[in-house]
C-alpha cells in the first residue's frame, strides 16, 4: 500500500521515540484521552460503600491477588482472559468481595459504561495492580470519577495521567496495598482535584492528535 501514510500513536515518550528513530512518524497520543469524560464523572448523589475497587478483567496479569487484603473490595470485571476455571477461584479468594456484575442470583452480566461509572462512585480508591500493561483505560475511568488511585509500577504508560496529589504508587505487596488505600482515604481527596488534572491532560493529547 505505498499511499497510505502510518502514523504511530503512541502511550508514552519512548515508544514515540523509538518510532522516529527508525524513520517512521510518531505522536505522543495515549489511547486513554479517548475515554468520554461524559460518562466517567463523579455522581454525588451516590453512597461511598466500599473503601476500593479493582476494574479489571480475571486475568492472571491483572494480579487480583494483591487486593486480597483490603478491608472493603468491590470487583468490575469481563470473564475472558484465563477462563472460568481462574474466575471461580479468584471469586473464591475474594469471597468477600462485592461482584459488581454479578446479581444477588449469581448471574453474570455485562455493565453498560453509566453502570461502571455508577458502581465506581459508589467506591472511594481506584486499584491498577498489573505488573505489564499498556495505558489501562480502567485508570482513567477511575480519575474522570473522581476517584484516587492506589497503583503498583508498571511500565505501559498509565502513568501519564498520574499525579503524587492523587495517586500513591506502592511495591507489589498485599500489605502495603491495604495501607495505601487507608491512606487515600485519609487524605479525602475532592473528586474534582483528579477530573480536572486527567481533562488538562486529555486536552493536550487530543489537540496533538487533530494536529
């Protein structure tokens, strides 16, 4: 297809530049500034019930494990990933948890956007616990909500959107996840504070991306 031009869009500073360096065009531009602003938005009328919530499909890369010792877990997921046979046994280590898509019958379902956004207002932490991924559109769900993040190092370009005033990075540990939660939830983080540092930054994005 010579007439076609490709341009790379990339979630971080070094993707991009790697990509000019073997000739090709590159834009900073995380797939993340995508997510509607519209739907995500905090809801005030909404009751805070659980102290944090890990949106995440059941995947062993998503390290559900490292929640396990939060006082107060609620889980959005999708069933694909490593089947039903992981999703049975995470639902098992958790049994304590609230399974957002789950009904009080047990059946499983989908969320709609609006009920992820609902159910996510009604959590006061956001969780990002995998070790290698890309930009997790889920984190900037959890900032547009208005909600604090409690997140473990990961090099796929979340972070882009990351502020120490709202966001505690912590090592890969049960404990220290638990203490971090504790301690976002201490510091009563006003939901604008995160909606509006992710929209400044979205703007940028986008803007390079029309350009």
């Amino acid at each position: 297809f010579p007439d076609i031009e490709l341009i790379h869009l990339c979630n971080k500073p070094g993707q991009a530049e790697q990509f000019r360096a073997r000739g090709g065009r590159a834009i900073l531009c995380n797939s993340n500034c995508f997510v509607d602003e519209s739907v995500f938005r905090p809801l005030p009328s909404v009751e805070k019930r659980f102290d944090a919530v890990y949106n995440a499909r059941f995947d062993i890369v998503k390290r559900h494990f490292l929640a396990r010792e939060v006082d107060s877990l609620a889980l959005i997921y999708n069933p694909t990933g490593e089947g039903l046979e992981y999703i049975r046994n995470t639902q098992q280590q958790f049994s304590n948890a609230h399974f957002f898509n789950h009904s009080d019958s047990g059946d499983y379902r989908i969320l709609r956007p609006e009920e992820i956004n609902e159910s996510l207002n009604a959590c006061r932490v956001g969780l990002c616990l995998s070790e290698h991924e890309g930009p997790m559109s889920a984190s900037v769900e959890y900032l547009l909500s208005g909600l604090p993040i409690v997140t473990t190092p990961s090099p796929g370009g979340r972070d882009l959107f990351f502020e120490e005033s709202f966001v505690v990075t912590v090592a890969p540990e049960p404990g220290a996840i638990k203490e971090s939660v504790r301690e976002l939830i201490g510091r009563k983080v006003r939901p604008e504070i995160p909606r509006e540092a992710t929209l400044a930054k979205f703007r940028a994005h986008r803007q390079a991306f029309v350009a």
